[in-house]
C-alpha cells in the first residue's frame, strides 16, 4: 500500500531522527512540535478501500532568516501492511531590498513499505517573495529527483503564486507546472484558504490539473478538494478532522484517491521567545548590564495609513525593544527622539486583531509593557495582550 493523502514522501525513519535531533541542539525563536493520533478512511483510485491508524509528529523551527520544517509518520493498515513516510526541508531566506526576498531552499524525503517498495526524492529550490501591505507575490523553481520502481527521473518545477491575508483569514493562489524527465508534463492550479481564532483553525484546498492524461486516471480527477477542521479542546490538545480528495503524485507514483480522517493533535513543543542573553545585533549591549532605566509610559497609537506606533517613555535607556507574535517574535529596536531624550517609537503596518506582547530596556528580561493587560501563556510565560481595532 503506497501513501497516505497528504503526507509528503521523505527517506523512510530520517524525519523520525531529524524531529528528536532538532528538538534537542534547536536554538531557535522559535520551536514548534505536534504529534498526530488517528485514523483514516481511504478508497484508492476508486477500487481498493482500507482503513489505517497512524501517528505523525512534527517540528518546525524558525529564527532569523532561516527556518525548517521536519515531519514523520508511521502508518498501519487494517488490511494489513505499514508504511513509513516523512520529509525534511529547510530554507534559508534573503533580504535584497525594501520588500523584496530571496528564498533559498531544500528538501529531502522518501517512503518506506513493508512489501519492500520504497520511494525517494530531493529538491533544491529557489524563490523570489515580493511584500505587499496584505500578503505577497512569488515565484520560483526546483530541480531534483524523485525515485521510485527502480527509476531516478529529474524533475523540473515551476511556481507563481500570490498570497491575501486579512486577520483572521488568507488566501493562497498557485499554479506550479511540473516535468518528469521528459515524458510527462503537467500544472497544478491551487487555491486554498484558512480562518483562524483562538480555538478553532479551519482550512480549504481546491486543485486542478492541466496537461499530460498520464497524470490522472479519468477526466473526474482532474479536480480534487478538501477541507481540515482542528478545534484546541484543552491547551496543547486538538481535535483535526479532515476529508476530500487528492491526485496522483507522479514524481512518487502515489495514487489518488479519497479520504476521510479524524485525530487528535497534541502540542508537545514550545514557542521560545528571546531570552535576556538575545541582543539586537550591533546593539552592543551585552546580557549582564541591567536596566538602567523603568518604562514610565506605553502608548498606542493607530495611524490613518493603517500603521501602529508603539511610544515608551523610558528616560536614561540605551536600547529600547519590543517584541512580539507579529514580529515573529525577533526583537525590534525602537528609535529614541534626538528633540525628546528618553522618548522611544517604532511604527510598523498591523492589521486589526489580538496579539502578544513584551519589551525590554537595555537588553534585560522582558515584561510586560505598562497598561497592557498581562496574561499567562501556555508555556508559563508572562505576556502583554495587545488588541488593535
């Protein structure tokens, strides 16, 4: 039994060491861990139906310009039989100018199943990122291999895309044309959205593909969807529950077919924000200075052009930061007035919303700015929550 929807080839039990490597030396911002308990529902090009229980773990890791994403998973198969799958990929982003980004990345994975077949691929890839006040354009490509059948083809991959996001929803729209070696040529078009609030997450995709009739089994499957519901029942658990339809992988030689699942989602990881030992660079401020200073007043201020503009009164300070959900938690530094000493601001475009919080003084600890209303995270930290309207 080859593949289970939605969970990208990788070399077998590698993302399985890459999660407990990573979630052991990671350093990062940011650190997020999720493990999957399920079971779903599959009918296979519309001939072989089974039932198969699995669990997926997850880590993601973002900081600075650089970022990685590590899944696994293990599957058991009612009718008999088990699989192995995951994928590993990391990317590292560059700033070229005001708005503009070049991503460089990389992607390795592969399958494994207890018939002895197996499945691999690696991709590099590149991309340009062009910001906009709600989203961005992009584009990119990727050259690599994918094996499977006792074959290696070279794939060539192509996007453009363009992303929307109004809080608390976005939109992402694709077209990625694809070659296998020279024989099969194809394009995805792809739509997909999301809504998210505190507790519940919901997500659609809508595909269709265009091109080589090998890519699909009858016109019918042309066109796939699905739609994911993840609702937090207590702090860390989630129920998911998902279904729709998927294509046939060409670069895997994994079928297509239909699917209907329900799991429960456990957040085993930590957001981790900067510790007082982080500096801005070229602050030159080092951990062990204290503060020298006390932030005496806060304020908010929300501009016509939609920007908001935080304002610290901190006399005697010699850095002044704040950080946040919507800086992805990196600490930004603030400006202080030459016309009034000790008055320190930073504006930046933030859509309406609720957010996290904090700020510190001369790269101390970080606490809650004054006037915000302090509350506990799930990871027993302090933060300010920051509603802008």
């Amino acid at each position: 039994m080859k593949g289970v929807p939605h969970l990208p080839a990788a070399s077998s039990w590698g993302a399985f060491a890459a999660l407990l490597f990573f979630a052991q030396i990671a350093a990062t911002q940011q650190v997020e861990t999720t493990v999957d308990a399920g079971f779903a529902a599959l009918r296979y090009a519309d001939t072989l139906s089974t039932t198969t229980v699995s669990i997926t773990p997850r880590l993601f890791g973002d900081w600075n310009s650089i970022s990685i994403d590590a899944s696994g998973s293990y599957s058991q198969f009612t009718s008999g039989g088990s699989s192995v799958q995951g994928t590993i990929s990391a990317s590292r982003f560059i700033s070229l100018r005001d708005r503009l980004a070049a991503e460089l990345g990389g992607l390795a994975g592969g399958s494994s199943h207890n018939d002895g077949t197996r499945t691999g691929e690696i991709l590099g890839n590149g991309r340009l990122h062009f910001g906009r006040s709600s989203g961005e354009l992009f584009t990119g490509a990727a050259v690599g291999r994918a094996c499977y059948g006792g074959s290696c083809p070279m794939l060539v991959l192509g996007e453009l895309g363009v992303s929307f996001e109004v809080a608390p929803a976005s939109a992402v729209l694709s077209v990625n044309p694809a070659m296998v070696s020279d024989s099969i040529r194809y394009a995805d078009a792809q739509a997909s959205f999301s809504w998210t609030s505190d507790q519940v997450e919901i997500g659609a995709l809508f595909g269709h593909r265009f091109g080589d009739a090998l890519t699909v089994l009858s016109a019918d499957t042309r066109t796939w969807a699905s739609v994911t519901a993840s609702r937090w029942i207590i702090p860390r658990v989630a129920l998911v529950a998902s279904g729709g339809t998927y294509p046939i992988d060409p670069t895997q030689g994994f079928p297509g077919g239909r699917f209907v699942s329900l799991s429960v989602r456990v957040k085993t990881g930590i957001l981790r924000r900067p510790r007082s030992s982080d500096t801005t660079p070229g602050a030159g401020i080092p951990d062990s200075v204290p503060s020298a200073a006390a932030i005496v007043d806060f304020r908010i201020d929300r501009a016509r052009d939609g920007t908001v503009k935080f304002t610290a009164n901190a006399t005697g300070a010699r850095l002044v930061e704040i950080s946040g959900d919507f800086t992805r938690w990196d600490p930004l530094r603030m400006e202080e007035n030459p016309a009034h000493p000790g008055a320190w601001s930073v504006a930046l475009p933030i859509e309406r919303g609720k957010y996290q919080m904090n700020i510190r003084i001369n790269g101390g600890q970080w606490t809650v700015p004054p006037g915000l209303l302090t509350m506990a995270d799930e990871f027993g930290g302090a933060v300010g929550l920051l509603v802008i309207e």
